[in-house]
C-alpha cells in the first residue's frame, strides 16, 4: 500500500501508539477505539477495528486473493483522545510536574484536567535486549583498560 507524504509534518506528537481516542470526523464518528499504528510520514493514524475498506488483493506465489477488509488511516486531526475521568474527546497539554517529569493533561471545553497516562504497550520492545556478548561487542577488559592519564600526560598521541 502506498500513501501519499503529508504537505507539513507534525513534528510534537501528542497521540501515541496504544491511546484511547474518538472519531470525530468520518463514517465512524462517535465511536472510541485504540490507536494500532502512527504513520508520522503522512500525519495519519490507525485505529482498531475502525475505517475499515474493502482492498481487493490479486493471488500470487505463495499468497491467496480475494476480497480482504482492511483498516485504513485516518488523519490526525480526525482523533482526539478520550479523557480518563470524563470518557468524552478532549485535546491534549504539556504540564511539567515538581520533579521535573513531562506528562499529558487533558484540556478543552468539558475537559477535567487530569493527566493522561502513557500506554502500556510503548513499554513492551517488539525486539528483546540481547543478554549475551555476540561478536561484535567489544570485550570487558577493553572497555575498562586506561589509555590515557591526564596527569603524567601519557597515551598522548605525538604531533
């Protein structure tokens, strides 16, 4: 599937991967559904089991046709996350807290003000942390060898 790029790009994203968010625009409008995917390259998202189209698929080598339902992206600014408190779409804020942490507020007309908790999926890596040393990791004992000294001056290259 090919898409087009968007003409400005979104560069502070306020809607993650994983959020609670409602239709507000589209044949959808009024039902809520979680964000499956982020398309940043085109400003679009998309939500399960929502926007769903007919794609038409051609059979090839190794694969079946047929008449497949697919769901398609929808724009941004068709979605606004649904606040915690009050379950209706509200916009999104940036409040530091006393410690310093970022953290999303809910805010708008109607809108409680709570923060708006990070999902839990973006805590789960699709690939795991290798555990064991491979062969392109450089050894312990190289990492924590001395080449230079700054008092005496020595492993300074000559010029």
């Amino acid at each position: 599937m090919v898409w087009k790029s968007a003409q400005k790009l979104i560069h502070n994203w306020k809607i993650l991967r994983g959020d609670n968010v409602m239709i507000i625009r589209g044949k959808d409008k009024g039902e809520k559904g979680v964000i499956k995917r982020v398309i940043r390259s085109q400003n679009r998202v998309i939500v399960e089991g929502k926007n769903l189209v007919k794609k038409h698929v051609k059979q090839g080598q190794g694969h079946e046709g047929g008449i497949f339902t697919v769901e398609a992206p929808l724009h941004v600014s068709n979605v606004q996350i649904v606040d915690p408190v009050t379950g209706s779409p509200c916009k999104v804020g940036i409040k530091y807290l006393e410690d310093g942490t970022k953290v999303r507020v809910s805010r708008g007309q109607g809108a409680s003000g709570n923060i708006i908790p990070r999902p839990e999926i973006l805590k789960i890596r699709t690939t795991p942390r290798p555990t064991v040393a491979g062969p392109k990791d450089t050894p312990m004992e190289h990492v924590l060898e001395r080449t230079y000294d700054a008092k005496t001056g020595k492993g300074m290259p000559e010029l």
